[in-house]
C-alpha cells in the first residue's frame, strides 16, 4: 500500500483558505484563523531609525532564542535558509528581528516578525517589516505575510506599512493517529 512507502511523519502542519477538517487518520494538535494580508504598495515610513543587520549563521541561537520567546510562528534551526532574514540588536543581544520564508511566483512572504518583550514599542518591528516590503516591493513582488486575527496591534502595523487584509486562513499541526496503519 502506497502509505507503507512514506517515511514515517510525527508532526505535519498546513495552511489552508478554508476551515481545516481532520480525517480520521490525523489528530489535531493545535489550530488558529489567521488573516493573510498582502502589500502591492507601501506607505511613507515614519519610524525611529535603528541598525538593522542581516543575520547569518553565527546568529542562529539567537534567533531561535527570540523565537522561542515569543513565538511568531514555526521556527527552526534551518528557518534562516528560507531567505532574507534582518534584526536589530542591542549591544549583542538580538531584540527584534523578521524575514522571507515563503517565495513563490510575484510574491514573498514577510515572516518570524518579533520583538524582545523588554523592546516592545520602539517601533523595531514595523522598521523591520518596512524594510523587508520595501525590498521585495523593489525586486518587482509583492509582499504578504500571515497574522493571527486577535493580533490587533500588529494587524494595525502591517496596515500602517500598506497590508491589507486579503483572506483567511486557517493553520493546522496535526499527527497521525496511533491506531492508523493505511
């Protein structure tokens, strides 16, 4: 049978525009409804300037300590290989940082937007996600990027940037069940 040729899947994760439902085979582990917002044009920026710095490999702990603080979403250890990912730090310390992850045809996705609690307010994020739109918006793309819809303070920063709210979507992890055998 064709599931007998599969490597075995502990976890999977999808994102979908319409109401995930799961088959009997799969158990749900976590779900949300977010909004998928896209930006064609970007509005003049009128943030406090700051530093921002391309992160490399060495910066890899770092990023994975930020993000596991305040978890914007799946992030790992190969995340950066995605793309072009910022931060801003302070000394040493990275304290807010975003980047590309999904690249598909005309369009990239702003991801992995997030700010040290200790930072928030300094108007890091929205310089971050400015410069990466302006980026993409230059390459000839447009942006997108997804948020969840209780997120109001950040939906209200995208907006100031250009985003608008396009659709939907609905983000899944899910896992096989114990007893499924295809």
């Amino acid at each position: 049978m064709l599931f007998e040729q599969l490597p075995v899947i502990r976890t999977c994760s999808t994102l979908i525009a319409q109401p995930f439902v799961v088959e009997n085979y799969f158990e749900l582990i976590f779900s949300l409804t977010l909004y998928q917002l896209v930006c064609n044009s970007i509005r003049p920026f009128n943030g406090s300037p700051a530093k921002i710095e391309r992160l490399v490999e060495k910066d890899i702990p770092a990023m994975l300590e930020l993000t596991a603080l305040t978890k914007p979403g799946p992030f790992s250890e190969r995340t950066i290989d995605f793309g072009n990912y910022v931060g801003i730090f302070d000394d040493q310390k990275l304290v807010a940082m975003a980047g590309e992850r999904l690249h598909l045809p005309n369009y990239s996705e702003v991801s992995a937007v997030c700010t040290h609690p200790d930072y928030v307010g300094r108007g890091y994020a929205a310089l971050l996600v400015y410069h990466l739109t302006q980026q993409i918006l230059k390459s000839g793309k447009s942006a997108f990027l997804h948020v969840r819809q209780d997120n109001e303070r950040a939906i209200q920063l995208y907006q100031g940037i250009g985003f608008e709210i396009r659709t939907d979507m609905y983000f899944a992890v899910m896992k096989p069940k114990a007893n499924f055998r295809g």
